[in-house]
C-alpha cells in the first residue's frame, strides 16, 4: 500500500511507518552531535511515544544513557487504519535502542489507570532494577476516566473569559482562516482540571511510592505551557490554562513530599510553544508558531521538540543553567519569551492577512514540522513506496 498524506484541519488521518523512522532518527542523530551528559538511570515517561515525551526519551537514552519505561497511547494498524504516528515513532525508538544496547520498555495502554500504574510498578520491582531515578510527565489528551470514581471526563478548548475569535492556520485547505473559541461552561473548565491538570500525576507519584519504586533524590517534572500576551485568550486565561495551574499547584505539593521523603524534587517546565500533535488542534496556536519560528529563525535561536528538551535536561535539570521563576517553574521558554522576540511576534501578528500570511510567517517550516510529525515531507523517504503492510502489522512497540 501506498502512505498518502490525509488531514482533517489540524488533524492527521494517516501516519507514514517509514517517515516516523527518519523523524526519530533525526532526532537520535541531534542527539549524539551533542556530548554526553550526566543523566538519570531509570526513567519512566508517561506519554513517550511523540511530542515533548519523545524527544526527552531520545535525549535521555542516547545522550545520558538511560533507562527508559515508554507509557503511551497509540494503536497499530486495524483495516484500513495505517497505525498512529506514536505508535510506529515508538517501534523506530526500539529498533535505534537496540542497536545500541540500550535497555527499554514500553506499556501501550491508559495512563490514566490503576491498572497500568499496578503494571508498572511490578515490572520495575521484578525487572528494572527496582527503582527510577526520574518521571516525566508528558500526557496530552483529550479525555479521561477517573479510576477512583469510574466517571469519564472531557477537556475542551475554551476560553474561561469571554467569546474569543481570532486567526489561525489551517493546514488541511493552507489557509489562513478565523476561528471562534466559545465559553467553557464551570462543568467544562472543571473537566478540562481533571483531564489535564495535576491530579493523575499526582496518584503515578503516590503509587510509585508506595510500591517502594522512588530512589533517593528521585525527580520529577511536568511539562506546561504558559506563552505570551498574543495567546493568553485561548491558553493562559482557556480552560487549558486553568488546567496547567493545577498542575503548578500539584508540583508544589510533590515538591514537599519528595523532598522529605528521598530528598527529590518536583518540577513544572514551560516549555516553547511548537507543532505537536496536541497544538495544531488548539485554535489560534498554529499561527502564532509559524510567526514566532519566523522570529526565532532568524534570531538564530529557534529549537525543535529535540532542541528544547535536550537542553531542558542537560543545562536545567541535569546541569548548572537552570532557568526558574519566581513560582519555581523551569523556564526552557525564555527565549521564546524573550522581549525583542514577542515585540516582533507582535508586530507581525498585527500585519497578518490572509493574502500575506505565507510570507510574512515561516508557513512553510510550521507546515513541515506538522507533517513531520506524521512521517510526511522528509526529502529523503520515498512516499511512493508500495509498504507491506501485513510484514509492518507485525512489528509492535
Ligand atoms: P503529544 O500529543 O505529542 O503527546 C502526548 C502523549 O500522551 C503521547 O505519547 C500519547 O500517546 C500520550 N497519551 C495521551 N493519552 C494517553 C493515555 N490515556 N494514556 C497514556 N498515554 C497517553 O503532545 P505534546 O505536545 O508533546 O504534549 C505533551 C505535554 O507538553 C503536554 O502537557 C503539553 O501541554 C506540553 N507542552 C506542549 C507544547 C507544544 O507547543 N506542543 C508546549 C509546551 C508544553
Ligand atoms: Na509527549
């Protein structure tokens, strides 16, 4: 079969096996131009298989030589489904860690539930050594039960202030096109907390804990977003900021019990706004990316998924360069936030139009990185390759 590209606004209907292979090894490649750093040992990674959760895998494995535990939510191939992109990044993971004898692992299934942190936890007791030195929590997803009370909760998209309408990319038409985020009802902010905020974080540390699993000085980060003024409307003052504010709060409230405890730490890291599977649906989000890569660009400090969580973990948490504010938070997006950088952001986003929008952004480098993300638009695969899909419906992460 042939792989063709098919989107659905800032969605991706088919993932490329083979592209998913050349995206993780640029990254692995990034990797080893870089030194080798002093790292963690075992770590576990909830959300490993694509995005910020993929990237501090490959950093850790191929840069420190970790350990890793992979928890993701991916499917192979079913009918005429062609497998999700996290699923055939992960399997391209495997394959580069095998080669270099890399221990690994990977659990496909919810996070979110007892029986996946019961899971874990067992493996790492009979077959990890016994303990992880770090978790990295990495979940983006839309939905979630509450394995306490059994109730399924939705996030949405919404602004928590007012009806807000403004322009965003679509990469399906390549337009440039208004979008409108309503108003979260209370029930709907607080789904949104529930999905996306700090509580499931919070129950993998405690169970973790009480497995015996925490070494001493374990860590533990989080990652967030914040951005700037351009998108407070939909993100800092959205049912989603509101949801990164819990997951602040709960930080706080690790902190203290892992530094009593193992001596350990718990972070929040806001990290640098970038096309991810989770973006590109978040209205607005996609234009202010391909702008901002414009002025990063050509300020010469702009970083992909790899860059930023390389750097986040050599220079921050493993190194001397740590970035924190006043509320503790890592801040690996100081140079996204940088004041000369949002003036610009800024300026251009008052310019913007339909008609100019290709030009005046870096169109073309957030079009790319979003269809990278799915295995698409690498000069160096050929996507008129005829796959065997029966020999890929093999391979499993
Ligand atoms: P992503 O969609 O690329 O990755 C999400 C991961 O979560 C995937 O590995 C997926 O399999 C996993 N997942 C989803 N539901 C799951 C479930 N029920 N059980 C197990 N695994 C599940 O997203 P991303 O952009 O890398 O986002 C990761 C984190 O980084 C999020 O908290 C996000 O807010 C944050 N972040 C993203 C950006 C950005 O610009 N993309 C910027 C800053 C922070
Ligand atoms: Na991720």
């Amino acid at each position: 079969m042939v792989i063709k590209p098919r989107l659905k606004g800032g969605l991706a209907l088919t993932n490329h096996p083979i592209g998913a292979k050349e995206f993780v090894k640029r990254q692995i490649d990034y990797v080893k131009s870089q030194d080798k750093y002093e790292g963690p040992k075992k770590v576990l990674i909830i959300g490993s298989s694509s995005g910020y959760g993929l990237a501090t895998r490959i950093s850790l494995a191929f840069g420190a030589g970790a350990e890793t535990i992979g928890v993701a939510f991916e499917k192979g191939i079913e009918g005429k489904r062609t497998g999700s992109a996290g699923w055939w990044n992960t399997i391209a993971f495997d394959e580069a860690a095998e080669k270099e004898g890399l221990k690994y692992k990977n659990f496909i299934g919810d996070a979110f539930s007892f029986e996946m942190k019961d899971d874990v936890i067992k493996f790492i007791k009979e077959e990890f050594g016994g303990k992880i030195d770090l978790l990295i929590y990495s979940l983006a997803s839309a939905v979630r039960t509450d394995p306490i009370d059994g109730v399924t909760y939705r996030s949405a998209l919404k602004s928590t202030t007012r009806d807000i309408t403004g322009p965003t990319i679509n990469f399906e038409k390549e337009i440039m096109e208004d979008t409108t985020m309503g108003v979260a009802t209370p029930e709907e902010i607080k789904s949104t907390v529930k999905v996306m905020g700090g509580e499931d974080w919070k129950l993998w540390i405690e169970a973790l804990d009480k497995g015996g699993v925490l070494s001493e000085g374990f860590k533990t980060v989080a990652y967030s977003y914040l951005g700037p003024k351009v998108t407070y409307g939909i993100y800092k003052e959205g049912t989603i900021g509101a949801a990164k504010r819990d997951l602040e709060h709960t930080s706080d409230i690790l902190n203290d019990f892992l530094k009593k405890r193992y001596n350990g730490e718990a972070y929040v890291s806001l990290s640098k706004a970038l096309m991810t599977k989770a973006s590109a649906v978040i209205p607005i989000f996609p234009l202010y990316a391909a702008l901002l890569y414009k002025v990063m660009k050509e300020k010469g400090i702009h970083e992909g998924t790899i860059e930023q969580k390389h750097r986040l973990l050599t220079k921050m948490v493993y190194g001397n360069e740590p970035v924190i504010d006043e509320e503790r938070r890592l801040r690996p997006d100081n140079w996204e936030m940088r004041e000369d950088v949002q003036a610009e952001v800024e300026a251009l986003w008052d310019k913007v139009t339909p008609e100019n929008f290709k030009e005046i952004s870096d169109y073309a480098g957030a079009r790319e990185e979003f269809m990278q993300l799915n295995g698409f638009d690498f000069d160096n695969v050929d996507y008129d390759a005829d796959l065997d899909l029966e020999e890929l419906a093999k391979l499993r992460p």
